[in-house]
C-alpha cells in the first residue's frame, strides 16, 4: 500500500476518465485498499456505478473550472490532496484533409493535453502541500505513429514532453510528476477490435505478450508510480504495454510463422 498521510488517515487520490477504462479501475483500486478517491468524468451514468465510497463530480476537464471544483472537492471532503492520476482521454482524429479536421482536433487536444496542464496547475499547491505525486496517462501512441491517429498521436506525445518539464520544475517542491504509456487495453476504445476475431488475432500477434491488458494491470502500474517504493522516480514515462513498443515489426515474433 501507499504511505499514510503524516496524521495516519488514508491518503487522497484524485482520478480524471474515472467512469470507465483505466481510470475506473484506478479508482476502484484505490479505494479498495482503503485511500479516499475523488473521481471525474463527464459520463453521470459512469460515475453512478462507481462504489458508494467514491466521492464523484461530472465534468470536462478541458475546462479549468471543472479542475479547480475537483481540487476544492478532495480539500472540502478530506482536508488534503496526495495523488492526481490524470487519465481523461479522447480520440476520433480524422483525415487532415478532411472538413473540420482542425477544429475535432482541438477537441483532442483540449481533453489530452490542455486537461493534464489544468489539472496539474489546480493541483499543485495541495500536492506541494503533501509532497505528493502526479501521474499522467500518455500512450504508446504518444512513442510512435499510428496511420490515420495524428492528433491522437500528437496529443499523447506532448504529455510525455510536458511530464518531464514539469517533473523538473517541480521536483525541488517534493513534487513527483510521471507518466503511464499503456498499451492495447481491453476498455471501451478497444471494443470494436474484440468484436473483430480475426482483426484481433492480427493484432495480438503483434504484442510480444500476445495479449491486451486489463485495466486492472495498468491501475496497478498507477499505483505504484503513486506509492513510496517509485520514490524515487520522476519525470519518466511507464511503457506498460506487452513488450508492444520494443518490438520493430519488421519480422514475426518467436513462435509465429512468416
């Protein structure tokens, strides 16, 4: 388990993406090992189904009041704030050529890149408070390119930039800031490539694990970025993807027929 705060009582995580995914395996994680969560979504219904024990706020975290409400919500509820986990995410890019394609974009980047930098921002004078951590959820699509996923790419790619920065503005604070790069997860963004057999099976076959991660493996890796024994970590990007982005694709995995 993560440390106590100094007073003994169970630490305070703020969670963003919260109602489904890895956030909501985050979430759920950590309140089961007993920390106070505060959980944000813009999915009402999502957060509904969370556990009683989970305090929830509906909101876009593009938005900078919607981070600062969350921040004031954790500090109203339980008088501090140890860990944020910044997961909120959205994809959808399209074509560049595309009508539109700029403005859908922004959408992309308002929720991945400007959500983080607002959240963190509202965050920091609680986390320097409690010399606490932050993480961030970036992508293996934020390591390399993906055909047709350019703003998606670009968005989660900045994060893993940004984390660094901040990392080193922040660290003589007692600030931890990292980031979490999971690869192909079973949540909703992946379901139609589960409803796809033989697409799925091309898929795996590219994974050196040969599997998609559950949720639950990449809250796990969250918590551990968000516990003591990562101490000593900061400003770095967790690849927690099956081996996914070591593995060039030029020849077939050990095993696997050309």
């Amino acid at each position: 388990m993560s440390a106590p705060s100094p007073t003994g009582a169970p630490r305070v995580v703020l969670v963003t993406g919260a109602a489904s995914g890895i956030g909501r395996a985050t979430a759920e994680l950590f309140a089961e090992r007993g920390e106070h969560v505060v959980a944000v979504d813009v999915s009402a219904r999502g957060l509904e189904s969370l556990g009683d024990g989970i305090v929830t706020l509906v909101g876009d975290v593009s938005a900078e009041e919607v981070n600062r409400a969350a921040v004031r919500t954790a500090l109203e509820r339980f008088g501090r704030l140890d860990t944020v986990v910044l997961n909120a995410g959205t994809g959808g890019t399209p074509p560049l050529e595309t009508p539109g394609s700029v403005e859908a974009a922004d959408r992309i980047f308002g929720v991945n890149l400007r959500g983080p930098i607002h959240g963190l921002k509202a965050a920091i004078p609680a986390l320097r408070e409690a010399r606490g951590s932050a993480i961030i959820t970036s992508s293996v699509a934020g390591l390399r390119g993906d055909p047709g996923n350019w703003a998606y790419n670009a968005s989660k790619g900045a994060l893993v930039n940004l984390v660094r920065a901040f990392a080193i503005d922040y660290a003589a604070q007692g600030v931890r800031i990292n980031a979490l790069a999971p690869g192909l997860t079973r949540t909703g963004i992946t379901a139609n490539v589960h409803r796809d057999p033989e697409l799925l099976a091309v898929i795996e076959r590219r994974i050196p694990l040969g599997r998609f991660a559950e949720p639950r493996e990449q809250a796990e890796s969250i918590w551990f970025l968000a516990s003591p024994a990562a101490g000593y970590i900061t400003g770095t990007t967790l690849v927690v993807d099956g081996g996914l982005d070591a593995n060039l694709g030029i020849l077939p995995l050990p095993g696997q027929p050309f």
